[in-house]
C-alpha cells in the first residue's frame, strides 16, 4: 500500500479484555515502531523492530503488553487484560532503514470502558 | 534521556499573521530534529527535519525551522500562516544514541481563524 495502515481505526474493550491492534507497514521498510499517545499529550515510545528481530522493548508500561513482527513485515500489538490507563491512541511508524523518515499510520484509538 | 518541551500547547492566529512555536530540548549529545503536523482526522505527517548542515531548515508547505545549539532549541516559523495550517504541531527528537527512537513533546495546537 501506499502509507502505513492500521488497523481497526477505533476499538471499544471492556476493561480485562485482550486486544489486539494491527500494523501494516510500508513495503520494504525494515524499521518499525508503536507509539503510545494519550489524550492532549505527544506520542510515547512503546517497542521498536528491526525486520522480525525487537531490538527494544523498554517503553512498553507492563507486562500486559506485547508486540511481535514474525516476518519481518505485519505487526500486532497485543494488551492483554485492558484497563481504564490503557485508553489511547496506539501509532505505528516504519522507515525504510535507519536515519530516515518515519511514516506514521493513522492510528488506533483505544478506548476501554 | 532526552525530553523535548513545546511551551505554547494553544496557539490561535488570524490568517496572515506570523507563526512561532517553540522547543526546546534536553540532551547533551548530538541529535536529530523533527517537525511533525498531525491536520484533523489525519496521520503525523513530517513538515521538516535536521541532521546536520545549515542550521536553518526548510520544509514543505513554507515553513522553516532553525537549530539553536546553544539553546538547545529548534523553533519552527512560517512568516503567514493560511487557515489550512490549522493542525497539531509536534515537535521531536531523535539522539543518536538512540536509535531511530523519536521523542515528542507535547504539541501545539494551532488554530488559524479565517
């Protein structure tokens, strides 16, 4: 595709529900990230792939949450047991290698009730 | 670990008026610095960026940026703003340190009345 695709693009979870977000990024990039950015605030680094390999994982808030990339190309951010906290807008970005533009997707807006 | 400030979180202009938004950042190292605009309804779009160079930085849509070593800052400037400027402006930073991590502030959000 032509940009980053996420998907869904909203998600309503009642609070203890596993969800899972979905990241399609731009075709050969190598690098990807998830964001995590909350109501009125910037983007905050979660976890970071290069190609399948998570090279760095030490924004991710708890144990409740895991990201993986098993080809090198899709990736799915998963949370696990949601609470209240967890309500956010969830961006994922690639680039095509290092030290070049990150393109973003339109994001996930996470809401859980 | 780096952070980055942006001072005006709301900003409302009439159409014509300049524009300045501030940020600041912190970290001793050497850094890369980013402009992103996020307009309503849309995904972060890059409107500029600095590696190295010329400290003075021009982007897409007549925007223009400058990286002010001593003060750690990279204010972003338009001399007119249009009221399709209307967007949310973060500002970022990247250490080289740091992998390809971007760092955000906080925002601005711009409002340009018509």
């Amino acid at each position: 595709g032509a940009g980053v695709s996420q998907s869904p693009r909203y998600k309503v979870a009642k609070r203890g529900q596993d969800v899972a977000l979905r990241c399609d990024p731009i075709s050969g990039h190598v690098s990807l990230f998830w964001y995590q950015q909350a109501l009125g605030q910037g983007p905050e680094f979660l976890t970071y792939f290069q190609n399948e390999a998570q090279l760095d994982k030490s924004g991710l808030p708890s144990d409740r949450f895991f990201a993986e990339r098993p080809e090198g190309s899709v990736s799915t951010l998963k949370i696990q047991r949601t609470q209240q906290e967890d309500s956010a807008v969830y961006l994922c970005a690639s680039l095509r290698r290092s030290n070049t533009e990150a393109f973003f997707g339109q994001g996930t807006r996470l809401t859980v009730v | 670990a780096q952070s980055v400030s942006q001072h005006n979180h709301h900003v409302i202009l009439s159409e014509a008026a300049s524009l300045e938004l501030g940020c600041n950042y912190s970290y001793g190292g050497t850094v890369n610095l980013f402009w992103y605009v996020q307009y309503p309804g849309q995904h972060l779009q890059l409107l500029l960026k600095y590696f190295s160079g010329d400290p003075l930085v021009k982007g897409i849509k007549g925007f223009e940026a400058e990286f002010i070593k001593s003060k750690f800052s990279f204010n972003l400037r338009k001399p007119s703003v249009q009221w399709s400027d209307t967007a949310e402006y973060f500002c970022a930073v990247n250490a080289n340190n740091a992998g390809n991590m971007l760092t955000f502030g906080g925002g601005t959000r711009l409002m340009v009345k018509p």
